[in-house]
C-alpha cells in the first residue's frame, strides 16, 4: 500500500507540467509578438485576429497532443510545424520577406539543436525555408528576387547543413554507444550470471567439506576411526576437487580475456604426460595408462605447464569415465595432416560418457549452465588451452576401447627453435623435452594440487 | 526420503541424521523418477529434496508429490545450492515446507528434519 501512494504522485510530478509549462511560454511569446505587430502595423488588425486564433488552436494542439502520449514523436513535429507556420504568418503579415521576424525561424532549429535533436532541427530548417518561400510566392515573384531575400532564404541552407553534418555524426556515435553499451551490458549480465552458476557449482564440493568436518569435530569421540578416516578422504577430495574447479575459472577467464600468455618452448608431449601422470589425484591411476609413441614423432612447441594441467585434465576425464581399473591408453604419434601430431586417450565409456564428454565441443557459458559436478569445467579449460595452442580436440570412436579423446598440436617448426630443433628423437625421459623439466617445474603455479600430492605414498 | 544426485551430500545427509541420536530409517535415491517411484511405495514421513538433478529436477518431483493425493501429507525440505529468495518462494509455491541452503550444518539439518516430523505427526 505504501509503495502505491508513494509512486502515483511521482508519476503525475514527473509527466504533467514541463509540456503543459512549455506550451503555456509558447503561447505567451507568441500572444506578446503579435500584440507588437498590432501596435506597430493597425492596417494588419485583421491578420492579427486571424493571428490569435491561430495562437488558441496552437495552444489546444500543443498542450493536448504531448499529453495524449501516444506518439510523442509525432506530436513533436506536429508542434514544430505549428511552429513555423505561425512564424511563416507573422512574417507575412508584418512586411513579407524583407520583414526582420525572418529570424524567429532560427528559434525551433536551434531549440532542436540545443536539444541535440539534430532530426527535428533539420525538419526545421527545411519548413522554415519552404515557410518563407511561400511568404515570397505570395508576394510575387519580384520579392523573392530581391538580394536581401535570396541572401535571407539561402541562409538556411547553412544551419541544414551543418546540422545534417552533425546529425550524421552523432547518429554514427550514438549507434556505436548504443552498440558498445548493449555489448557491455549483455557481457556484464552473462559474467553476473556466470558467477551466479560458478558459486552454485562451488557450494557442491563446499557442502561435503563443511558438513564432514562438522560432523568429524563434533562427533570425534565417538566415531570409529575408520569412519573417521573416510570423512577425512572425502573432505580432502572435494577439496582438490573445489581447487580444480577454481585452477579451470581462472584459466577459462585468462584464456577468454586474453591474459594467458603461453611461454612456449619445444618438448615432448610424451615427457609431458609423464609429469602429468605425478599431477594425479590418485598415486594407483598412473599404472592405468599405458602410453605408446610412435616412431618419428615430433616434438611440439607449447607451454609445458599448460599442456601438463590439460593433460591432467583429459586423463582425470578419462579415469573417471572409464570403467575402475581399466588400462588407459594413450597413444602418441604424427597427425593425418602435415606438421601436427595426434594424442588419443582411449576409455572405456560409462553411460554418461556421452554428455560428460560435451564440453568439450560447447562454450564455457553452456558448460556452466548445464548441470555439472564441476569436472566439465575442466574438459572446457582443456579445450580452450589446446585451442590457445592452435591445436584442436575432438571426441572419436575407438576401435579396440570404443571413444577416444584425441586432440592434435602442431609441431615445432626449426625457425621456432633454431637449427638444433630435434625431429624423429626417440621418446624417453632423455630426449627433447628433458631440459625443459627443471626450470618450469618450479614455476610455481599449481601450488594447491603440488601440495596435495606431495602428502601422497 | 534423501533424494540428491550428489553422491557425497546424500551420504553427508544420512550420516547427520545418523549421528543426531534420533532413530529414523533413511532411504536415498539418486534420481528424481525412481524416487517418486520409490515415495509412494515407502511413503515417508519427510523428503530431503535436491533440485538441480538430471531428468527429472526437484520441483517437478516436488509438485508431483503434492499433486498426488496418495503422498501429498509427505514433508518436503528442499535441500539445495540455490539461494535467492524468488528461488525459494518457486520453492514453497510448489509445495515444499522447507527449505535448507548447502552447504548446511548437519545438527542444523537434522533440526530441520526433527521439526517436519514432529509437524508430520500432528498432522
């Protein structure tokens, strides 16, 4: 009830008066010019009768049509061409072209302009000039003839023209604002919503760690250890879990912002998996992947920390899809097409391996408004590294294990590098990438999960 | 009843009823067709419904149970990671009794379910 008293009088405060106000000052200046014409010019008093009835119907239109609302653009030129018509009268009845009341034709174009309403100023302009030639062809063609006339008549050409300039270049800038500021708004309305859908995701592993802490410190007494053991597991998997899912925002951010710069060098990817594989969640998955290099396989030129965090990411994805316990291989060799080489994961699909396996192919904004448990992210964090990469991934049929995740990376071209870049090395801990493992492993990003793992047997 | 997709908030459900010291026999669900299957065979006293679940979502289930004159006295306590107050209100208008924010204090919880059952009873 209180908000409806409140707002009523603010609507009728804000929409009443200022057109009410505005044909009211319009009358009043137009009723005092012709009460002038009439003390200067009596031989005109007729004129000036007609004047004043003109005046009422102008103040009827002008406070009427504004208010009716329905079309405020058109009530706006309807106003405008009473406007000059009236002018165009009192321009006649004083003494035709050569009369000075020519220059109130200038009001409404540069009232328009004021307004920075350049289309009403150039429609103004325009009536005034056709108003004042017609004063002109009432007059005779002697009149319009005259200099003073021709002089007066081309001077509205300036201010047309100025103000279709003007009108062209404000309309350009008001498209690109309007168009910035639909583009910000759309972008700030989707990372609001973003947000909204990332911290609902965080509330799923946050849930866990909350409600099994809480419950391990109020009942440590009487839980048995090994129920105790296992809240603890759980609390520390969700927590690598939450620190993943927060790894694969960030970088899906950096990497659609275009802060991520990748500090690329050449190396293997079969060295990279290698240090992968210690990124693990889990020590015993390591012995599930069975990796496999073909000869002449080139090496790549990427950044090594990113490629080792996707294929974290790609064999955490393929563990958890896979059936428990089944072998991973991951199969490494040069691409159909030229100067790339091709990674396949091959699983053993579950069910769900088919949507799971979506981000994939979707934008982050889709993955994040599907319903997830966080991991899609990863798969989307992995697909936009390997894009950043130049590369790309795709999902394919398998034909010993039924899907493969196989992305390709172009390889590392000699100008890259320099001449010593090394093509067709055999794959082992020695061969190219090993001088890159020192230095970038201590690069220091990944703090959350190196620690984790470094608790690990 | 615990109705949730979530692996882990279903066990992190039961446990706290578990450890509440009350006794009450719980049955969990991953799904929200099974689980209005599985309702109106058990009929339970209370239901711990997720939302955001495949398939079938929790308010759906949420109506259906009310819908059906068969499980309509069920309690329903929305458990969930949506939290805005429009959210909540879409929440009640579809039936529900309750409504509990993850990530939740389990003795909170277990308050929650103790209250819709004493509610349950004198109905």
């Amino acid at each position: 009830m209180a908000v409806s008293r409140n707002s009523k009088p603010a609507q009728q405060k804000k929409g009443m008066p200022r057109e009410t106000i505005a044909a009211g000052l319009r009358c009043l200046v137009l009723v005092t010019v012709f009460a002038l014409t009439r003390l200067q010019e009596a031989a005109h008093s007729h004129l000036f009768e007609i004047a004043v009835a003109a005046g009422a119907v102008y103040v009827m239109v002008t406070t009427f049509v504004p208010l009716s609302r329905r079309d405020p653009r058109r009530a706006a030129m309807l106003t405008q061409a009473i406007d000059v018509a009236l002018i165009t009268l009192l321009v006649y009845a004083d003494s035709g072209v050569t009369s000075n009341y020519y220059l109130l034709y200038f009001v409404p174009i540069l009232v328009a302009g004021a307004k920075a309403d350049f289309r009403d100023a150039i429609v103004a302009a325009g009536l005034s000039a056709a108003g004042y030639l017609v004063v002109g062809a009432l007059q005779g063609p002697a009149a319009v003839v005259t200099t003073s006339a021709m002089s007066r008549a081309l001077s509205f050409g300036i201010p047309i023209g100025m103000m279709a300039i003007f009108f062209a270049i404000l309309v350009n800038e008001q498209q690109k604002h309007a168009r910035l500021a639909q583009q910000y708004e759309d972008a700030m309305r989707a990372k609001a919503d973003f947000l909204s859908k990332v911290s609902h995701e965080f509330r799923t592993p946050l849930t866990a760690i909350v409600g099994f802490s809480q419950l391990l410190y109020e009942h440590s007494d009487t839980l048995d250890p090994k129920r105790q053991k296992e809240y603890l597991a759980i609390v520390r998997e969700q927590s690598q879990h939450l620190a993943r899912m927060i790894e694969d925002i960030l970088d899906l951010t950096k990497i659609e912002e275009g802060r991520l710069k990748l500090k690329r060098q050449a190396m293997q990817v079969s060295d990279v998996i290698e240090t992968a594989l210690m990124l693990l969640d889990h020590p015993e998955d390591r012995e599930r992947v069975a990796l496999s290099v073909e000869p002449r396989t080139r090496a790549v030129y990427a950044d090594r920390n990113e490629l080792e965090q996707v294929m974290a990411r790609l064999l955490h994805t393929a563990f958890k899809l896979s059936e428990v316990g089944a072998s991973v291989p991951v199969r490494i060799g040069p691409a159909v097409e030229d100067d790339a080489i091709q990674v396949s994961i091959h699983l053993s699909p579950l069910d769900e391996c088919e949507e799971a396996l979506a981000p994939l192919t979707e934008s982050a904004e889709k993955v994040v408004a599907r319903k997830s448990d966080g991991k899609s992210l990863g798969l989307a964090a992995a697909r936009a590294l390997i894009e950043l990469h130049g590369g790309r991934i795709w999902v394919e049929e398998s034909y010993d294990t039924g899907v493969a995740l196989t992305f390709v990376l172009p390889v590392c071209q000699p100008k890259e590098i320099g001449p010593e870049v090394i093509v067709g090395v055999t794959i082992g801990p020695e061969a190219a990438g090993a001088e890159a493992h020192g230095e970038d492993n201590d690069r220091g990003r990944r703090p959350v999960r190196a620690k984790a793992h470094a608790g690990q047997p | 009843m615990i109705v949730d997709d979530d692996p882990f908030a279903r066990r992190l459900m039961r446990d706290s009823l578990d450890l509440s010291g009350e006794c009450y026999q719980v049955f969990d669900m991953d799904r929200g067709k099974l689980a209005l299957e599985l309702i109106a065979v058990e009929r339970p006293d209370v239901v711990l419904l997720d939302i955001s679940m495949p398939e079938i979502g929790g308010i759906p289930v949420c109506t259906e149970i009310k819908r059906n004159p068969a499980t309509a006295e069920v309690r329903i306590i929305i458990v969930s990671a949506h939290c805005g107050s429009d959210f909540i209100a879409e929440c009640l208008s579809a039936g529900a009794d309750d409504y509990v924010t993850k990530p939740f204090q389990p003795d909170e919880l277990a308050r929650r379910v103790k209250k819709a059952l004493a509610e349950a009873v004198a109905a």
